[in-house]
C-alpha cells in the first residue's frame, strides 16, 4: 500500500491544546524584568488632579458610577406633544440635549452594572430610558408640527398682496392696503349730541 504524501502544517499554533499540555510549537522567550505591583494601600496611591467641570463628568449622576434603587425609580413621566406645542424653539432645543445626556448616563450606568454583575436596576433603567425617548418622539411631534404650519402660512403669505416675502432684514415685511386710521373709522357717521326725547303720551 503506497503512503501518503505528508503536507507541510503552516499553522502555528496547531495542537496547542490546554487538556493534552501541549504548547506552542516555536520557542517563546520570558523577559527578565520583574512585573509591577498593585497598590492596595489608599494612602500610598498618588493623589490625580481632577478637574470639577471636565466633560466627561457629563456621563455620570452626581459623579457616581451607580446609583442606588431607589434613585432609579424617583423619575417623572415624560413630555407630551400638548405640553410641547406652547415651548419655544430654545426650550425645545435644551429639552432636547437634555434627553441626549439622560441617555448618556443611563448607558454608562447600564455598563457598570453589568460589568460589576449589580444585579439590580436594568428593569428600572430600561423604563427611564423609555420615558426619555418618548420625550424625544414628542419633540420631534412638535417640531413636524411646526413645519407644516410653517409651510402652510407661507404659501398663503405668498398669495397675499399685504405680504412682502422679499423684504429685506430690518424693514417691515407686512404693508396693510389701509391704514390703521381709516380701518377704525365707522361705516356710518355718529350724531354729535344728546339724543331727543319724545314722549309717546
């Protein structure tokens, strides 16, 4: 019976197994020098200069990583669309920010907790996250809202002779047919005097 040609294995790391002991097939080298040590001691560790307003501060609840149970559960519900149409473009655009870093912090406190394995406050956390997003979907309500509005008076804006669409800035852009004067005069003329008075007897 004729043998079989041996292929060359140009795997590495072929048969490094932990059951069987067998390691790696080339030569690895350890280096000499000693490795660091932890510091356990507090007072041993060097003190690191934090700046109170860094950015990154943005990403936790008063500065701490978790947060107890009940600190999860004292939020309020979110915002509705009836509620948002009476803001203002600012208002609505700091409401906004102001969701986006609630998500950032209720992420970063999601990943602690799972790399701590906390074991409490992911159901508590999922709800504030939903309240937050459905704050999000009513901005963006509001904001479609005023969009189509906003439309809707500019094509009606441009129909009407009054409306200057091309005014420049600084000037006045809505020019009445009549003045004010004449639109506040009576369509009929009024008696000066003191009515008469007649007896009907």
């Amino acid at each position: 019976m004729a043998q079989r040609k041996r292929i060359r294995d140009s795997n590495p790391d072929r048969g490094v197994s932990a059951l069987r002991r067998t390691g790696l097939r080339h030569r690895v080298e350890m280096m000499s020098h000693p490795l660091p040590k932890p510091v356990l001691n507090p007072e041993k560790k060097s003190k690191v200069a934090v700046d109170d307003k860094h950015g990154l501060w943005g990403f936790f609840r008063d500065k701490k990583v978790l947060n107890t149970p009940e600190e999860h559960v004292a939020f309020g519900r979110s915002w509705i669309v009836q509620e948002l149409r009476h803001k203002s473009w600012e208002d609505l655009h700091c409401l906004w920010w102001t969701c986006c870093k609630e998500r950032n912090i209720l992420a970063t406190q999601s990943y602690e907790r799972r790399r701590l394995k906390a074991g409490y406050g992911e159901a508590e956390i999922l709800d504030r996250d939903h309240a937050v997003r459905r704050t999000m979907k009513a901005i963006k309500h509001a904001l479609t809202e005023r969009y189509y509005a906003f439309g809707e008076a500019r094509r009606v804006a441009a129909n009407d002779p009054e409306v200057n669409l091309d005014a420049e800035p600084g000037t006045q852009a809505y020019r009445p047919i009549y003045s004010d004067e004449a639109a506040l005069e009576p369509e009929y003329p009024v008696r000066s005097g003191k009515p008469a008075i007649t007896s009907t007897g």
